[in-house]
C-alpha cells in the first residue's frame, strides 16, 4: 500500500484505519449496505471503486465480494461483473420454504432447553422492541431487533447443526425485514413475538413449534405481495400493507393485540393465524 494511501487511512478515518481484519470489515459493510436497501437489487458492485471509497486495496474488496456470493447476496456474471442479488418473490418463497421447517424445529427445541439466561435475553429484546415500536423514527432498529430475537432462539435450540444451516439465513432475514418493514407493524410483530416468548418460557414445546410455524407462515403472504408489487423498501406503501392486513384480519385477535405477559402460565395462542405482516 502506497504512503498516500495510508495517510489518507489516517486522515479521513476510512474503513482501512481500523485495526481489524480489513477484509472482515469490507464484508460487514457491504452486507450492512445490501441489507438496509443502500445497494438495492441489480445494483453493480465495482471493486475498482469500492476500493477507492473505502481506502483499501483491491485485495480485501475482492475477498469480501466472494464471500457474499457465496453467500447469495451478490450475483456474478460473465463480462458483466458483480451485481446485488435479486430478492424477489421467487427468492421469498424459497427462503420461506426453509425458514418456516428450520424455525419451528428451533423453537421447539428452545422451548425444551431454555435456560434463565437465554429467556433473559429474549425479554430484553423485547423491551427494546416495545420501545422502538412507539417510534416511526425507528422502523429500521425495530426489524433488526426482530431478527436479533430469532437468531436467539436459534441460539437457544442448543443444536450447533441447526445453528450453521440458519446461520446463511441470518443476513437474508435482516435484507427481508429491512425491505418490507413498515411504521405501524410494530405492535404486530411484538404480539406474536410475546406469543412465542411465552410458549418458550413455559417449556411448551409443541406450543412453541406451531407459533413459530404460523408466525413465519403467516408473514410470507404480505411480504411476497409487497415484493411483487415492487413496494418493498419503498416509503409511504403503508396502503399495501394495510390491505393485507385487513384482508382475513377479523379473528386475528390475541395474536394482534399481543396480549401475553411475562410471568403468566402456559401462553395463549390465537385461534388464527391471521394476517402477519412481516417476517
């Protein structure tokens, strides 16, 4: 690395002035930058200039754009470079199919295996996503609170196999959140969480697999509509998503008004699935 460019590491606080890992921070910032929309689908990932933008060199660039092919977060193509993957309806469904079987099974067995500091952790995710639900300002730290308590309970499965086949799906459960994420849904999404929570808390473990089940079962409609209508990631979409919403929304009940409280005893589950709104 020239001595220009490590002045101007020093000089403008670039990712590259950072004592870690260049090629794990290059990563991180791409991911975090395809998952929150800033790269949207098709966008073209230039290492040349990602290189200049970020202060570093070719090499780490390269190495983190492998990775998140790997990963399916960027497409490559032949004398067409790199590009954002697509996450379209036929993407969903297949990332649906998968998560709604692995999460079940997850929940299931964190319902058999949680301990005080795992459920712990779960109640103060959702406290956090409580307080981000009361704020418009705070849809995007809502959706990244909501995937931090899957991933949680994938934690508390106690099955490290089931833990590295979810672990892919981590970052495209953020990317989904992020897209079709709206101001309103929070208090939703908080109820069926609670739900969830609770069957977990009280050891229920078949309670605990059909929440989960309904819960992902019960968002993959209004995502795959928003996504197919192009309103995904899009402000001021509120409409679609309360047309969904509304549609079948008449016995949604407890699952809506997430009525279940921490410390009570076996959790109450809904009597329909309802319309769930995201993911």
């Amino acid at each position: 690395m020239s001595s220009s460019r490590t002045a101007g590491l020093t000089a403008t606080g670039t990712i590259g002035a950072a004592h870690q890992s260049l090629r794990d921070r290059v990563y991180a910032e791409l991911r975090e930058r395809i998952i929150d929309g800033r790269y949207p689908s098709g966008h073209r990932v230039v290492e040349r200039e990602l290189a200049d933008e970020l202060g570093v060199s070719r090499i780490p660039v390269r190495e983190a754009i492998q990775r998140l092919e790997t990963e399916g977060f960027i497409a490559a193509q032949a004398r067409k470079g790199a590009f954002v993957a697509p996450l379209g309806p036929a993407e969903a469904a297949d990332f649906f199919d998968i998560r709604e079987h692995l999460e079940a099974l997850a929940a299931s067995l964190a319902a058999r295996r949680a301990d005080r500091a795992g459920l712990r952790t779960l109640e103060k995710l959702l406290d956090r996503a409580r307080r981000a639900a009361g704020s418009p300002r705070r849809t995007r730290e809502l959706g990244s609170v909501h995937a931090d308590f899957h991933q949680q309970i994938v934690v508390m499965s106690g099955n490290p196999l089931l833990q590295g086949l979810m672990a892919p799906l981590d970052g495209r459960l953020r990317r989904l959140f992020s897209l079709t994420s709206e101001p309103g849904d929070g208090p939703v999404m908080c109820g069926e969480h609670e739900l969830l929570y609770e069957a977990i808390r009280s050891g229920d473990a078949d309670a605990a697999e059909r929440i989960a089940r309904r819960h992902v079962a019960g968002t993959r409609a209004t995502a795959m509509q928003m996504l197919a209508a192009g309103t995904a990631g899009t402000a001021g979409t509120a409409g679609t998503a309360d047309t969904a919403r509304t549609a079948g929304a008449g016995t949604a009940g407890t699952a809506d008004t997430g009525t279940a409280e921490t410390g009570t005893g076996t959790a109450a589950e809904p009597t329909d699935p309802g319309p769930r709104l995201r993911p």
